[in-house]
C-alpha cells in the first residue's frame, strides 16, 4: 500500500490509472492482476478504483476527495476551505489520511500550523502567510482547540514549534491552553510547552506572544529565552542550568540575559551536557547577527567545533547545516568568515 505526496496532483494520479489501465491491455500480469482485483472487467473506473485501493482509500471519490482537501490547505485557500467545510464540517475535525509526510494521520488545524515548514519542504511556496486566517475557519467548523483524540501535542504546540506566529496568535485568542504539556512520545521536546517549543527550536516571535498571552516562565532557561533573567538568583544556579540558559540567550538574542549570565561565570565555550549545544554555535545556526557580535567580544572561540559535529560557528551559518533561513545569516556569515581561521 502506498502513501499519497504532500502536493498530490489529480492530474498526476488520473495519469496513473491510464498508466496501469493501459499496461494491463498490453498484458502485463501485475496491471492485469491489481485491476482483476476489484473488477472482472478492465475499465478506466476499475483502474481508477484499484489506484484508489492501492493508496488505501476504499474508492476514486475518496481519495480524490482527500487530494483536494489537502490541496486547499497547501495553498491556504480560506475561501475554498470555507466552502468545503460548509457543506461538510466533519472536514474541520477529521485527520488527513494517507500522505507520506504525515503517515500516522494529521488533524487539519496541526497541518495547517505546521505549514511553514511542510509546504516549503515540498517545494510550494517560501510566503506562508495566511494560515491564521485558515487556522480561524477550521477553528469556526468546529476543529478542536486542543487536538482530537490521541493527540501527541496540541496545534499550539505545533505552532509553537514550527515558528508559525500567525496561527499561534488565532489560537491563543480562541481560547488554547498554554500549559498544556507535550506527551512523552511527541516529536518535539516531550513533556514541554508550547513556550518550551517555541525556546528550543528558536521561534522568538511564538516565545514573545505566548509571554504576552500570559504563558508561565518557570525556569532560568525560560527566563533567558524570554529575555529575564533579573528574579533569578544566578549565583545559586547549577553550571548546567546557566549554561543552557545562555544558549537560549543567545540563540533569541536577548543580549542583556546573555551579558548577565556570563557575568555569573558561565562559560562561552562549554556545550551543555544535555544538548550539547553551544551559544556561538547555536546564535549562528539561526541568524542572530546581534548575538554573534556580543559573544565573540565575551570571548567565544569562533574556530571552536561543536562536540556532536564537528562544525564552527561559520559552517552552521552555511544553508547546508541550518533548518531556518533568516535574513541574518548573510551578517551572521560577515561577521564570522575574517575571524574564522579553522580549516
């Protein structure tokens, strides 16, 4: 059984079926074979039903159905989601079934708040705006704020953790819950936040709404990821706890967090023992020209490599080894390459 591609084409699949309709006519034993089983008669409709059947849906409709449901929401259409969800708001709850990127079954409004990865991960589109808008249509058909049955995080957390600001701020003003925790076997940081998601995976923007919506700030790493440090005692902190916590610093470009936490002795070049991740390292991997510039003056080591991979600082910025493109990585680069004497 095969899995549907995140931008199935029905163009594409109708060829398909010609395709497998065409090859049986010519004989071969497997067309002939895949069409015998779901009609005696070799047809159009039958290899249609059995391409259907071979990508797990029980009929062409259906599947033609879900190709288009994952179409709208590809393109942000709210207009065309609108329609489909007025005549059928089941569509506003019910996973997408069958995609390969998404094999476990996907709610509609998690999709949608993941849209700024998903889609440009498969070649859509770099402008990503209006999934709020989206995420507001799905939300007034009656998807569920907190995810459905099963959930492993909440669309919150999702928007939290793919840096979707837009959708995180339709959410929080429906009403999602911003303690809620991760489960233990999400994808993201398990047992977590949405704040935890949004500090971990550098999404600043989700960190600054969620702290304005009201979100608890429960540890010094938090604290340093939202850019207060000042109800701290930084003297008492254990050397592992500031030392995640200055990479937080640094990777959301809370210079003053950073100036006070190294203030405290905590090292500029010692990775922390959970993550590994060091400030330098990690303040360059997303583009954060302004806290570059503070650490090199604090003393980080711009030859120094990280201990899981080997790279500097310059070779993080690099496009091959970062999963965000922010218009800082080209000053980040400037900044970096004349310092830069590793080979």
């Amino acid at each position: 059984m095969r899995y549907l591609p995140a931008l199935a084409d029905l163009t594409q699949l109708r060829h398909q079926a010609k395709d497998l309709l065409h090859a049986a006519q010519r004989g071969d034993p497997d067309a002939s074979g895949q069409i015998a089983a779901v009609s005696d008669r070799p047809t159009l409709a039958a290899a249609q039903l059995a391409l259907a059947r071979d990508y797990g849906f029980p009929s062409w409709p259906a599947m033609k159905a879900e190709v288009e449901r994952r179409t709208i929401l590809n393109l942000r259409d709210v207009d065309a989601l609108r329609r489909l969800l007025a005549d059928q708001p089941d569509l506003a709850r019910r996973p997408l079934a069958r995609f390969g990127d998404h094999r476990r079954g996907v709610e509609p409004l998690s999709l949608t708040a993941m849209l700024r990865f998903d889609a440009r991960a498969a070649g859509l589109t770099a402008d990503l705006r209006g999934t709020g808008a989206m995420a507001q249509a799905l939300i007034d058909a009656g998807a569920p704020i907190e995810g459905g049955p099963g959930t492993r995080e909440t669309p919150l957390i999702t928007a939290a953790s793919y840096g979707d600001a837009e959708a995180a701020a339709v959410l929080i003003a429906a009403g999602a819950q911003l303690e809620t925790r991760a489960g233990a076997d999400s994808g993201g940081v398990p047992g977590g936040t949405a704040l935890e998601h949004a500090a971990v995976f550098g999404m600043t923007d989700v960190i600054d709404a969620l702290v304005a919506a009201g979100a608890r700030v429960e540890s010094l790493e938090m604290a340093a990821a939202v850019g207060d440090v000042s109800g701290w005692s930084l003297d008492e902190a254990d050397e592992q706890t500031r030392l995640r916590a200055l990479v937080f610093a640094a990777d959301h470009q809370r210079l003053e967090a950073v100036r006070a936490l190294v203030s405290a002795d905590t090292d500029v070049n010692t990775a922390d023992a959970q993550w590994h991740r060091l400030p330098l390292h990690t303040a360059a991997e997303h583009g954060r020209p302004a806290s570059v510039r503070l650490l090199l003056e604090l003393g980080a080591d711009p030859d120094l490599r990280d201990p899981d991979h080997g790279r500097t600082p310059l070779e993080w910025c690099q496009p091959e080894n970062r999963y965000l493109s922010r218009p800082g990585h080209d000053e980040v680069d400037r900044i970096l390459r004349p310092v830069t004497t590793a080979p």
